[in-house]
C-alpha cells in the first residue's frame, strides 16, 4: 500500500491526543472527533486543555490584582483606610512587580490626559541625569516636545503620594470613579493653587520614543491601591534619597 502523504499528528498534538483520551467521555464531543480530516484542532476544547498544561499570563497574575482589595474595601469600609490598604498590598506585593503588570495586564498604544498610566521608560539623558525612574507612575496632562509632561507619583514616598491623590480629586471629571473617570487639570491650574506643593518634584518630561512598552491604563478605584506599591525603579539612586530630595523641593 503506497505511503499516505497525509502529515503525521506532532508530539505535541499526539500527546494532547492521549490526555484527552483518558479523560472521562464527552457525549457532545467524542475523543475521535478531536481532530478533523485536515489534522487541525477544535479551538475551543485545545485552548482548555493547553491551558491546564501551559498556564496563560492571566493564570499567573490576574489582570486586575486590585480588585479583591476594592471589593473588600467596599463592603467593610474601613474607618482608617491608610491602614487598610498597608495591610492589603503586604498580601500581594511579592506577587506583583512592575514588569510583571505589564506583561499581564490590558493595555494599550496611547494616552489619554487625566487618567493613571504606568510604563517602561528609558530616558534620553540618563547619562547626565542624577537619577531617573524606569517604570513610571504618570498621570499625563499636557502635550510637550516629543512627548507629553506628566506626574509621577513615584517621586514622593507613600504617605504623600496618597495625600497628594486626594487633593488632585478635587479636579475629578467624575464623582462616581467609574473606569471612565479622569482628572481634568493642567499644570498651569496646579501651580497656582496652595496645597499642591506635592506637584513640584513630580513633574515630568517624557519622550515618546523611549517609552519602551505599551502602557498600562490604571482603573480610577485602582489608583490607592497601585500608591502603595513600591513599583517604582530608580537608576542611580535610592528610593530613599529621591524622596529626599522631593521633601526639599516641596520646601522651597
């Protein structure tokens, strides 16, 4: 009998094959019609089983790590919520890493001003600058030469970065703080308005061509929560010292 030249199952395939085959029997899809006349899969059932064998990155973390800790915040509505959200990031910020959000989360090719976006950056000067962070914490509201300015909430340590949210809300589009909410302000309203030191060692110029990702679109009822987490990545200096330097601009 001359030789089929029909191709061969893979290994991969072959193997897939017999796992499923060992498994109880589907009535609406039998183990044999797994693989039809052309040798390709039925999308829907191979998409179950390989991701039991090879988890996804939603498998590994969760497109949205905050939203246990919203929802909870909610129902027991904490009277210290400083102390709340402490307590909630400690549970998951092993977990969760800047490079990790990223590479897990939804997100997208641009900005929009007001709202919270955190990416990969960078910067064009990072030779002569004394530091620089690489995974900014940006809510964007202006156009600028090449790119856009925004501020960087890393730039202050945690205390401040919440006092200095809640401020920024008086200028909230939306109330209610649905995924839709934004900031509306610019840089020029701020600078005028006492109590908005905060801003100062926050502002910054970001080049579009040094954003090295995509960025990620914070949801408004994140924008606590992602505060407390210690995602940012100074290059050549510390945490420490940055927010020291913050604290003496804030001053003058």
């Amino acid at each position: 009998m001359p030789k089929s030249n029909k191709p061969e199952p893979s290994n991969l395939l072959k193997s897939l094959i017999k796992r499923i085959d060992s498994e109880p029997k589907q009535a609406e899809l039998p183990p044999n019609k797994l693989v039809l006349p052309d040798n390709k899969i039925k999308t829907p059932l191979i998409n179950k089983l390989i991701n039991r064998i090879e988890p996804s990155k939603k498998d590994v973390l969760a497109k949205n790590p905050f939203k246990d800790i919203e929802a909870l915040r909610r129902e027991i509505n904490p009277k210290n919520q400083f102390t709340f959200y402490q307590q909630q990031i400690k549970k998951i910020k092993g977990e969760v890493t800047a490079p990790k959000l990223l590479n897990t989360s939804a997100t997208k090719k641009t900005i929009s001003f007001g709202s919270m976006f955190l990416f990969n950056y960078d910067a064009k000067l990072k030779d002569e600058l004394p530091y620089w962070d690489a995974y900014p914490l940006v809510i964007p509201f202006d156009v600028a030469k090449g790119g856009f300015l925004g501020l960087n909430l890393h730039y202050l340590p945690i205390y401040l970065r919440i006092r200095f949210l809640e401020k920024l809300y008086d200028f909230q589009a939306d109330e209610t703080l649905t995924d839709d909410a934004r900031l509306e302000f610019s840089w020029s309203m701020t600078k005028g308005i006492s109590g908005l030191k905060e801003a100062e060692p926050c502002v910054k110029h970001y080049l579009s061509n040094h954003v090295t990702s995509r960025f990620m679109l914070v949801k408004p009822q994140d924008w606590k929560a992602i505060c407390f987490l210690p995602l940012q990545q100074f290059k050549k200096a510390s945490a420490g010292k940055v927010w020291q330097d913050s604290l003496m601009k804030m001053r003058k």
